[in-house]
C-alpha cells in the first residue's frame, strides 16, 4: 500500500529533503564538467554542476574552476574573456571589469582607487580541477572520496578509441543513468537482436563485490553476433552464431562505470562518466575501446552503432520517476534477487553515501 500510495504523485519532482541529499552526497566526488578540447583559449566556458553554475578557464596553462559568479554584482563570468592583468592570465566579467586569476584570486578592480589594495573579501572560491582523458573534472569538496578511476586501455596503444558526444544532456539523474548502464536483465527487451534474445530472457549468474575504490560485477551470457560484441571483420564471424562474453562491470562511485567485455575476439570497453547537472538532468561522457577490427576508417559505424543503443536506452531511462533512485525503506521499487543483484550492491553503497535518502 505504501509504494502504491507513493506512485501516484512521483510526476511532482523530489522533495527539497531528497534534493539536498543527492546534491550534498553527490559533491565530494570528481565530476566530469566538459570536453577538454572544447575549452578556448582566450575564452571561459560555462558549465553546471550539481545545480551550481561554474566557469571554467585555462589561465597560464593552468586549468582553473571557480563560481560563475561575479563577487561584484553576480553577473556570469563566463560571459566575459580571458585577457593579461599585470603579465597573469585572469577571467574578466563583461559588466564592470574586474578580473579573477588562478585559484579564484581577484587580480583587479577598475573602479578602486590607485592607492587601495584589492581586498581579499573579493576573491572567489578556486575548485580542485583535473583534465584526464580528454575531459575536465571537477571536485567541488576539495577532498574527493575517491580518486578518478583507472581506465586502463584508454591509454593502451593495442586499443582504437571512440568517443560519443551528446547534443544535448539527458534528463534523469545521474545515479538512474549509472543503474541503467550496470542493468543487464534489460538487454534482451530494449536491445533484442544486438545485446540480447527474448526467448532467453533469463538473467545470468553475477558475481558481485567490493573493493577500496569500486563496485565490480562478473557474469557470462551470449549475445548476437554483430561490432559490439565480437570481429565482424573476419570473414565467418556473422556465421558463427551467438558470442560467448564474460562481462566485468567496474562502478567508480558514484556515477563513473567501464564496462569490459571479453570474448574470442578480444576486448570491447564501453565507459561512462555521467555527470550530475543536477538532480534531474546529467551530462553523459562516453568512450568506447577496442582491440579487434582496427581500423581507423571503422571508428564511424562504432560510433553510429553505439549511438543507436544509446538511442534505444534514453527513453526508457528518462520516463523513470521518481528522478532520484527511491531509497529501500520506500519500498517503491520491486527488485528482484539474484537478477537485480548488481543493482542492489549499487543502490545500497549509493545509500550509504547519504545520497539516496528520501524521495
Ligand atoms: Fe562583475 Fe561588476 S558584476 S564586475
């Protein structure tokens, strides 16, 4: 009765209590915030995270992340240009001037006279900032549970590397996107004929524990032979029917996940680093890898192929309500041991973060 009662009014949005869990439980954590080669030289960007608006800028080579907000009369920052103050590289706001360098250090204020200093009350507060695979990371605590984690074969020589960019973000949190992802009992429904077969709809036998750093999963199942899941560019490959594939799953809490796929023809990697907008909407990172079908001229289809299954998850996940995964004790959800145990661990670590606590 209670679950029922509950689901008829999850269409409302979390409640403020449940908000403030995820955007507090969420922050002390590295964050994926935007594609490093988009970011100018002479220009900031702006991107959000976690409901906050940040500005983001290289100043002296240096990458720096800071509230894009002005200390003077909060216009966005992100909006000015990244011009020389007495030989430093700093951010300028477009509407009275002043300027802020490394570590949000205010560097100048036109309107102050010649003999005042700049008060210290001006600066804004500098994030920790990071730039690894090609992405910029931020982590708005300054002392991040955990550190990035490893990606191993994305600097691997032996692998080709594809990246999916999204036009636009997806609308649902970003722990809904990483249960998504880790959630394999869907393949045969919303992925039949690439990743799975109705007629075989059972879900396979998973192995789940934790480390320091990470939640891993481990099963084998067979799926369709096609790009993602065996060498199509051997001759018999179509031929040779279903592919047999030991899946290790590696959660990097609390929205990074590598999924690694081994067969015969060796090793497709799919990553994803989903960024927490806010408690609604997140911004999804992928990168593919693989060890087979080397060929440069085949990154497109890999692509196209990824973007397709991609396509086929983005509605089922955003019709999800509520946003936030509903904590246990609402008993909103029905998950079902063993299939859903990866989804269990998952939730449960989420929960001991304090960022799945009320709906
Ligand atoms: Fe930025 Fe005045 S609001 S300088």
């Amino acid at each position: 009765m209670l679950a029922q009662t509950r689901l008829n009014d999850l269409d409302d949005g979390p409640s403020a209590e449940a908000i403030a869990a995820f955007r507090d439980g969420m922050t002390p954590f590295w964050h994926p915030v935007m594609e490093a080669a988009d970011l100018m030289e002479d220009r900031p960007s702006a991107v959000r995270l976690l409901g906050r608006r940040l500005v983001i800028a290289r100043l002296d080579g240096e990458l720096v992340a800071m509230p894009d907000t002005c200390r003077h009369f909060q216009a966005r920052l992100s909006l000015g240009s990244v011009v020389t103050v007495a030989g430093e590289r700093a951010v300028q706001c477009p509407y009275h001037g002043w300027a802020f360098g490394r570590g949000g250090r205010c560097v100048r204020i036109p309107q102050l006279a010649a003999d005042r200093k700049i008060p210290k009350t001006a600066n804004l507060p500098g994030y920790n900032v990071a730039e690894r695979y090609g992405l910029i990371w931020v982590d708005l605590s300054g002392a991040a549970e955990f550190p990035i984690p490893d990606f191993p074969e994305f600097d691997d020589p032996a692998f080709r590397i594809v990246r999916l960019r999204e036009a636009e973000p997806t609308r649902t949190s970003a722990t809904r996107m990483i249960m998504g992802t880790l959630d394999d009992t869907h393949f045969p429904w919303v992925h039949e004929g690439i990743l799975g077969d109705r007629d075989h709809p059972e879900p396979p036998d998973h192995k789940v524990w934790r480390d320091d750093r990470e939640l891993v999963v481990r099963y084998e199942v067979e799926q369709p032979p096609n790009m993602i899941t065996t060498d199509m560019s051997r001759p018999d490959a179509a031929a040779a029917g279903p592919v047999r594939i030991v899946y290790t799953d590696h959660v990097g809490m609390p929205a990074i996940i590598r999924l690694v796929k081994d067969s015969d023809a060796g090793r497709y990697v799919i990553w994803l680093a989903s960024s927490p907008v806010d408690y609604d909407t997140c911004a999804n990172f992928w990168i593919f890898a693989r060890n087979y079908d080397l060929d440069p001229a085949r990154d497109t289809e890999y692509e196209t192929m990824s973007a397709h299954v991609r396509q086929q998850d983005k509605p089922i996940i955003e019709s999800q309500r509520p946003w936030l995964i509903p904590p246990f004790w609402t008993q909103i959800e029905m998950p079902m041991a063993p299939g859903d145990l990866p989804l269990i661990e998952y939730q449960k670590w989420l929960e001991e973060l304090k960022i799945s606590t009320a709906v």
